[in-house]
C-alpha cells in the first residue's frame, strides 16, 4: 500500500535553533517528493521538490533530503525563525495512478521565542 | 494574478442543508483539484479535473458530493444533505499540465465548513 509517514508528530523548538523533520515512504513507483509548509488557516505552499537523482535541495533556510534507496527524506530547518511555526507536510508522487499524489499527515512544528 | 481564491472563507450550516463552495484558481492552470483537511490531518484528495473534465474521484467523494467545473474556469463543489462529519476545511488546488514541476499545486486558502 502506498503510504507516506511524517515524524514527529509535532515538535516545539525555541526560536534560533534547527531542527529536522522526517518522512517515510513505500510510494512506488516513485516519480518526486515535495515539502509543503501549512501555516494555520491557509493552503499548503510548496517549498522543494526532489525526484529520483537528486539528494538535496535547498530552499533559503530549509535543506531537504532525500534517499531513493531507503525511501526516506528529511527536512532540516536551520536558525528558525517565529514564522516557522506551521504544518510541514510531504507529498510523494507515484506515475501509478491518474492523480498520482500520496499526502502525509504532517508535521506540527510551534517556535517558542 | 492573485492565485487561486475560495469563497466562501467560512460556513456554518445545520445538519441536512446544501452548501457549494467555489474556487477561482490562476488563470493559466488547466488542473484543478479539490481536497478536505482535518485537523492534524494532511490534505485528503477528493477529485480533480483537467480542463472541464474530471479525471478522477475519490472514494472519499460519496454521492451527496458533486463538483464541476462547467466551462475549464472555476469549479464549485456542493455537498447535499451535509452531516456533521462534513465539518473540515475545503482546499482547491491549481497546476500546470505537464513536466515535474509544472504540476506543482498552488492552493487557495480554504473553505471552513462547520455543520451543526
């Protein structure tokens, strides 16, 4: 079954520090990965998006991971900031059916200044 | 263009009524999708179109829900007889047709519907 799984759920970090948010997945085929921040309230935003070859994209402060070989990907967030508090979600694309987007639950990141 | 918009913001009906929502998304976009989203949840598909066509549906999308998008433009979604499990916020999505980063999904703010 094609899934995607964010860890941690949600995470409180103080303002300044980094921090790296995990996704899981058993997508296959698998054509891309994208990071979507969700702040409260509003629609996704797409902040990278990484296909089979590549290993890292950056996007400002945040640096994404990927590894094709163990389906895993990270998002690292350095010297956060207040506004990034938010969901931070990863979607992976399969080329399997029409729609083609599998959905993580998210993960719920709070910066405390 | 001042992406893709959703009206309304909020709506707040009683269980059994009828609402349809609309969604506006940039103009040169052919794909249009629609989503709901719970609360700690990440967005859940519902259906999607390219143009005026609608190429696939979620089971998700029971009969009481039906979308169009008449003429390739907007779209609107309207959910009969809703009930309180209804109660989620409605994303619209737009994209381009073709190439991996063309099909990146640019999403309106939302629709928060609360059935009581």
């Amino acid at each position: 079954k094609n899934q995607v799984e964010q860890s941690p759920q949600s995470l409180i970090i103080l303002e300044g520090k980094n921090c790296t948010l995990q996704c899981n997945y058993t997508v296959s085929p698998f054509s891309n990965l994208r990071w979507y921040k969700q702040d409260t309230g509003r629609g996704p935003v797409s902040l990278t998006i990484m296909t089979f070859s590549e290993n890292t994209k950056s996007n400002g402060r945040y640096t994404a991971t990927l590894d094709a070989d163990t389906k895993q990907s990270s998002l690292h967030i350095t010297a956060s900031q207040l506004s990034d508090s938010a969901s931070y979600i990863c979607v992976v694309r399969t080329i399997y059916s029409n729609y083609q987007l599998i959905w993580g639950a998210g993960t719920k990141l709070i910066i405390k200044p | 263009d001042t992406g893709v918009s959703q009206n309304p913001r909020h709506k707040i009906t009683k269980r059994g009524q009828n609402v349809t929502f609309r969604c506006d998304p940039i103009s040169e976009h052919n794909r249009l999708y629609w989503y709901r989203q719970t609360l700690g949840q990440g967005p859940e598909f519902l259906t999607y179109f390219q143009n005026e066509a609608q190429l696939e549906k979620s089971r998700l999308l029971s009969d009481r829900f039906s979308a169009e998008r008449p003429k390739g433009s907007f779209s609107t979604l309207e959910i009969q007889r809703t009930e309180q499990g209804d109660s989620a916020m409605y994303l619209c999505a737009s994209s381009l047709e073709a190439g991996v980063g063309a099909d990146t999904q640019y999403f309106g703010p939302g629709t928060r519907l609360t059935v009581l």
